[in-house]
C-alpha cells in the first residue's frame, strides 16, 4: 500500500481503476456524451430534438430489473463460489492432516505412497481450479503427479474426480488392509464426498450463465434509457445535460458490468476470485506438514 494510500485510504480506493468497471465502459460512456452533444447542437439550431416520452415509464423498469434484480443475482453467485472454495479450503486441509496424522505406517514404501498423497492434496485443488477454467493442470502438479498420472489425466473428462478416486482406492485399500479403523475411513470418505459437492456448485455456477434473453433485454432497456435522457432533459438542462447523461450513464451501465464481471468468479478478472492464490496456499501449508511429517 502507498504512502497515499494511508493517508488517503477512501480517495486510494476511488484512484484504484485497474479494479474498477471504469476501463470496462469508458468508452460506451463517451459515446452516449458524444450523442447528448449532438442533441444539444441540434436543439441549438431550432431542430425538434426535446421530447417528453422515458421520464415515467423507463426508470422504474431500468432500476427495478437492474438495480435489484441483476445485482442480486450476481452477487448471489460470487457469495456462493466463495462459500464452496472456503468448503474446498476447509475439506483440503483437513484431509491433508488426517492423512498425515492418522494413517501410520512403518513400511517405507507405504510412507512413500502416504507421502505421495498428502502431496496429492494440493494438487486436488489445483485441478478443480484448471477444470473450471478449462486449462491444464499447473507444471508444479504435474510435477507431483508424475509421468504415468500426467497422461491417464489426459485421457479422461473430469481430472478432479479421477483424482478423488484415487484417494478413495487409498482409502479403502488402508482400511481393507486393516491400517485405519471404519470411523476414520468413514471421516476420510466424507471429507471427499464434501469436496465432490463443493466442486459440483462451483460447475453449476459456471455451467448456468444468466439467461442470454434477459441479459440482450436489459440492454435495450439501458440504451433507451441513456439515449433518452438529452432528448428528455435538454430544454430544460441546455449544456447541462452532457453532463448529467454522462453521470447517468456512468451509474447504470457500471452496475451493469459489476455484475457481468462478477457472476462467473472463477476467471481472470481484478474482481473475481483469487484462485490461483488459494491453491498457493494450499501448496504452502502441505509443504510445511510435510517437515513435521519428516521430523514426526
């Protein structure tokens, strides 16, 4: 944080454009200001511009469908994206420790295999982030993963659950063989059926898009409302009314954006969630439980 910054924390924030909707719809902004100054030259050459026709029908239909509604919704799925990594984060730590703690063995190449798996973890989540972004899983997992894992994840559809069956063929193979009791293969088992169904709402948020009909309509609804404005108000506003469409324009069409950015939190926007931090993270807390696993 700058010098700036701490000083001035609320003007920082209004100075932070990078994360802002502004470099998103500057320029639709601009537009709707270069047309009110049209309206305004051509009110000034005595053209019948100035009409009285949006001022009750479109607000309340803009503000309710979009203030309310748009918003609602949107941030209705950004909370639930977050809710379901915070289970993600939650369930991964957790599995990690029991799995660390609670599986012992003697036997240097079961260690190696548990090591293998605590290791695994991390990778767990990195594959659910690169899932939801349709991307390869990350060179340091595959590093984890090794050749022979690498290539039967490319074989299939869903990596992530190909790799929560992995765990649950450790599982199980553990409890068949007597090394952890029924209660604990049962915790360990529901650790991963809640990471099945973390992973599940975070695929419905990215698999159910608002709907395209809505989203075309209430941009109708906008571009009717901004263009209306210098042909409502500018008889009584004058050069005025440049201003004030700008400022309007500004208010609306930036709700709107916030909540196209913000309906699919699983991307690369400034104000989407940080996934890539999260399974830093998680690479960081497994890499410190693997020294206590070594001294233990």
């Amino acid at each position: 944080m700058s010098k700036f910054d701490q000083k001035f924390p609320w003007l920082g924030i209004i100075f932070h454009l990078q994360e802002s909707v502004v470099p998103v719809i500057w320029h639709r902004v601009l537009g709707i200001m270069v047309f009110a100054i049209i309206i305004t030259l051509a009110y000034h050459q005595d053209l019948p511009v100035s009409y009285n026709f949006t001022y009750n029908l479109i607000p309340s239909i803009v503000l309710g469908l979009l203030l309310v509604f748009r918003t609602n919704t949107a941030y209705a799925r950004f909370w639930e994206g977050c809710r379901a990594w915070g289970t993600l984060k939650i369930s991964s730590r957790i599995l990690a420790r029991n799995i660390s703690t609670m599986i012992l063995v003697d036997d240097p190449e079961l260690q190696r295999e548990k090591i293998y798996f605590i290791k695994l973890v991390p990778v767990l989540m990195s594959s659910v982030k690169a899932h939801l972004r349709n991307e390869s899983i990350e060179q340091r997992g595959q590093l984890v993963l090794g050749l022979e894992h690498v290539e039967e994840l490319a074989t299939v559809q869903h990596r992530p659950l190909r790799i929560i069956n992995w765990f649950s063929s450790y599982f199980y193979r553990n409890y068949r063989e007597g090394i952890i009791s029924d209660k604990l293969f049962t915790e360990l088992s529901g650790l991963l059926d809640a990471i099945v169904g973390a992973l599940s709402s975070c695929e419905r948020i990215l698999n159910t898009p608002m709907p395209k009909a809505y989203s075309i309509h209430l941009k109708h609804l906008l571009l009717i409302y901004c263009a209306g404005l210098p042909i409502q108000f500018v008889a009584q506003l004058d050069w005025w009314v440049v201003l004030v469409t700008g400022v309007t324009s500004f208010a609306l069409l930036g709700i709107e954006a916030i909540g196209l950015e913000i309906e699919d939190p699983f991307g690369y926007d400034p104000n989407d969630l940080p996934l890539d931090l999260y399974c830093q993270k998680i690479y960081g807390e497994v890499d410190e439980l693997l020294q206590y696993e070594t001294n233990f």
